[in-house]
C-alpha cells in the first residue's frame, strides 16, 4: 500500500513539473513578429489621437444671429450659455487695475464677479477687492492667515446679490456680505476645490479635488450632503463647471464622467462616461470645456477631439462630432459657437451636431508662431466674437462673416476669457485687470 501511495506521489509531482512539457502551465511559445506587431497596432489604435480638423469650411457663409442680446454675461447662471451681449464696443481705450502678481495664474481659471456696477477680484495674497467700474475700490478684505497667505490662494466667486460665496484651492471656503465685505462664516473641506460655484436657493454647490460634489448650507456652511465620483492619481488643473436644470445638478469631473444629481437629496439620478476605459492614461490630460445647457440637453467639448450633445433626462448621448476645444461653448437659437484649439471657429448645428462652417481666425499670426498660441476664452456681442489667447491677444471677429476683422496685443502673457459689464470689457490677467471700451 504504501508502495503504491509512492508511486502515485511520485506520478503528480511528476505531472507538475515546472518543465517545458508540464501541463500545468500553458504551453510555452516563442512570440512571432506577427504577433509583436499585433501588438504594436491594437496598442497604437488604443492610444492614438484622432485627426483635427485644421480646415475652413463653407468659410463664405455668411450667417444671420437672431434672438434677444442680453445686457450682461452674468445671464444665464444656471445654464452658463451666455448668449449674445448686447455690446459692441470700439476698444479705443484701455486702463489697468494692478494688484500683486498671482502665482501659476496659467493653471486655474478664476473669473470676475459683478454685483450691479462693481467688480470683484482678488490678489496674489487672497485679499478680496470690489471696486465699480471707475476703478474706485468700496473695500477690500483679507481673511486668511499669515501662513496660508504664503500659499498663495486661487479664489472662485458666486453671488446672489446678497452674499458671496468663496472657495478656494487650499480647502477653504466662507461667506460674506457682499455690500460691506464682512465675513459671516468660514469651513473648512477635506480637499482643494476647483469648480465653478453655483448658489440655488438656500444650498452652495462646489466640486473638490476628489471629483465629490459637496452640497453646503448658504446659512451656516454646513455639509448638507455629497456625491462621490470616481477620482484619479493625476488631475489637470481644468476647473470643472456644473449646471442647474429644474431640481437637477449635472456636472462633469476630471476624467470625464458626466453626473446627474437629485440638488434636494443627493440621489445619484445617472452618470455617463465620456472617455473609454481603454484609454483611461489619457484622462490625465484631459480638459473638458464648461458645460452648457438648453434646460433639456448638454453640450460641452474637450481636448480629445470630442464635441458631445448628451439628453438631461435619459443621460444618453444624442450625437458627438470631431471639435478639438476645451473652451466653453456658445449657444444661440438652434446654432453652437465655439473655437478649436488650433484657432478655427466652429458653427454646429444643435440638434445633430452638423457642422454648418469652420474659419480659420488665426490666420493673422505667422505660421511658425500660431502652433504655440491656444484660445482661452471668448463671447459673443452684439455683432462681433472677442477672443481671447494666451499670448495676451484680444481678436475681433465678425459674426456674420467668421473672419477675424482686427487683433489687439493686450499683454505678452495669458489673458482670461473677456466679460461685459455695461458698456465695458474686462479681461483678467496675473497681476491686473484690464478694462477695454
């Protein structure tokens, strides 16, 4: 018996070896060169940028913008479409309102705030300025201290005309009185945030560095409740945007994916991927435009090539077309403007994402230089588009024709995406803000 049970042992081990004849693992094999390169083209698919458009089209078109123009850029809170301005200013003049230097003001996207007349900023220390639009400062207020001023705090501003709400990218966040500066309340979170603020009724809404929407108490700055998404290692420094549809939420986080939210009780309603899992290295990069909405579908772009149309209701996509941008769109009637990264302006139409024509507004910088100058923002007045670059640019552009009609050397840095204040233009830079009329 015991002879046998020897044998047997002796069988299995046998069986088992680690040889190359062992059943045990899987046949070993020399890999071909097909194979290799197999490989190499499944990779390359995977990971591979699709083709930009870098070409005009129907770039004779001349188009007709109807509809109302609105008096200021702040309308439209909620949807962040801010439509046609009712401006059409010269810019022969200009003026500075200087202020200590912001550091790494090129990461972030911090905007004006404007309550009636007045302007509010901030400088490189986090001290809060409002001035009206003579450039006369009413206060300014600094409530941070001396250690995390040297940390040198990037503020983003909501008011409701009665309070204003600031957060920032060293976990803080507070509330003031938006006539006298007075701070009401301060809280603290457990991470930066990044986003755009929105205030709806008597509720914050703010999106921290771990992609969770955080819903605060307008009140007493209490943690009312939040939302999780998924978070990665590496983020790029895209503030990331949000709006409000009825008692609905949707945002959008860092790698990507579009969330649906119940603003009353958190309730996940659905959320939507917009970038494969496949290629889930590439969202490190990834900088999706602001969202806009219609109040019954999302539009909104990225720096993949990807121009999306999502249904707020069934949180599906309707179409998706080939626009390189991660600047906040425009929409106008049944028309969506918005700027390639590479200097096209795009006309699509909303309801199948056909593009209807493409100019190139870059035409004007030499060819060597304009493949180092990206767009940073633009809107729409009365009759003309202002754009925005980084290289301190401000273009002029006809509406009707796509054509750039003049450049402005503003400053030889990165300026912000314009805004209109009655008959005003400011455009934000590092260390002023610049009022053109």
């Amino acid at each position: 018996m015991n002879k046998l049970i020897y044998f047997l042992i002796i069988i299995i081990l046998s069986g088992c070896s680690l040889n190359k004849n062992s059943k045990f693992w899987t046949t070993s094999e020399k890999i071909s060169k097909e194979t290799k390169l197999e490989n190499k083209i499944l990779k390359e698919e995977l990971y591979k940028e699709e083709d930009v458009l870098e070409k005009e089209f129907n770039q004779n078109l001349k188009i007709k913008v109807d509809g109302k123009t609105n008096f200021n850029n702040q309308i439209g809170n909620y949807t962040n479409n801010n439509g046609r301005v009712n401006f059409d200013g010269n810019l022969q003049n200009i003026s500075r309102y200087k202020f200590s230097k912001i550091k790494n003001f090129y990461q972030y996207e911090p905007e004006l705030s404007f309550h009636g007349d007045n302007v509010i900023f901030f400088n490189n220390k986090g001290t809060i300025l409002k001035f009206n639009e003579n450039s006369k400062l009413n206060w300014q207020k600094n409530y941070y201290s001396k250690s995390e001023k040297k940390l040198k705090p990037v503020l983003q501003f909501a008011n409701n005309n009665k309070y204003l709400v600031v957060a920032d990218n060293i976990a803080k966040y507070y509330l003031l009185d938006i006539e006298t500066g007075q701070q009401i309340w301060s809280k603290n979170n457990n991470a930066p945030f990044n986003s755009q603020i929105k205030i709806y009724e008597d509720k914050i809404f703010v999106i921290d560095f771990s992609n969770t929407l955080r819903c605060f108490s307008l009140k007493n700055g209490e943690e009312l409740w939040n939302v999780k998404t998924e978070s990665s290692l590496i983020r790029s420094q895209k503030r990331l945007s949000m709006v409000i549809v009825k008692n609905t939420i949707l945002f959008n986080n860092s790698i990507g994916d579009i969330s649906a939210v119940d603003l009353n009780n958190g309730e996940l309603l659905w959320q939507l991927p917009t970038q494969s899992s496949l290629i889930y290295e590439s969202t490190f990069s990834l900088e999706t435009s602001d969202i806009i909405t219609d109040n019954n579908n999302l539009y909104f772009s990225n720096n993949k090539n990807q121009f999306f149309s999502v249904d707020i209701n069934t949180g599906s996509f309707n179409w998706e077309t080939k626009i390189n941008s991660n600047l906040r769109p425009t929409l106008i009637g049944n028309m969506l403007f918005t700027v390639s990264q590479e200097g096209y302006l795009f006309l699509v139409e909303k309801n199948n994402g056909n593009i209807i024509r493409s100019t190139d507004l870059f035409d004007q910088f030499k060819i060597k230089k304009r493949d180092a100058i990206r767009p940073t923002g633009f809107i729409l007045g009365k009759n003309k588009i202002y754009l925005s670059t980084d290289n301190g640019r401000l273009l002029v552009v006809d509406i009707a024709t796509g054509k750039t009609i003049s450049t402005l050397k503003i400053d030889n840095e990165k300026i912000q995406r314009p805004k209109i204040l009655n008959e005003n233009l400011f455009i934000v830079k590092n260390n002023s803000i610049i009022k053109l009329n």
